[in-house]
C-alpha cells in the first residue's frame, strides 16, 4: 500500500492566515466607534476569562474618545467614580 507523500503536497498549498492591518487612527468618526464598541466588548470577555480560568483579580478601566468610562473587576470594590483626571494624578504619582 502506497501512501501519498505529504511533504510535496503541503509545500505547493498555501496555507491561510490573518491579514495584518495598519495600526493607524480610524478618521470615519462612525467606523471609529464601532471599532471600538467591538473591540471594548472583545477586552471585557478576555478580562473575564482570565479571572475565571486562571482565578486571577482583575481589574480594567478603559476611557473612550469622549471621555466615557468603562470598567471591569471581577473581586474587589471598584470606584466606579473615577475620572481620566483622577486616574492620570494616580498614575503619574
């Protein structure tokens, strides 16, 4: 029985990927805040599957273009009434 060599038949099919895409500014004001909407919901689900497998405290606050915040903790009292002032003077301290 002869089995085909796979070694050639991998080497000739190209194999599919990911396209990389330019880290730049979006200027669409629209696009710009779906993209966001999309990729906030997308980091809020990783945060909680970090916390949930890996039973790690996790804590992320994110402040969109018009200043709006958005924060996730999973076990610890979070301040829900930050600002990006409030946060900026305890980063920088």
């Amino acid at each position: 029985m002869e089995f085909p060599d796979v070694e050639s038949e991998s080497s000739s099919q190209k194999k599919m990927g990911r396209v990389k895409i330019e880290i730049n500014r979006i200027e669409n004001t629209t696009n710009r805040q779906v993209t966001f909407r999309k990729r906030r919901n997308g980091l809020l689900k990783k945060a909680y599957e970090l916390s949930v497998l890996c039973d790690a405290e996790v804590a992320l606050v994110v402040f969109s273009g018009r200043g709006r915040l958005c924060e996730y903790a999973n076990r610890f009292p979070f301040n829900p009434f930050l600002s990006s002032a409030n946060l900026l003077i305890f980063f920088s301290s």
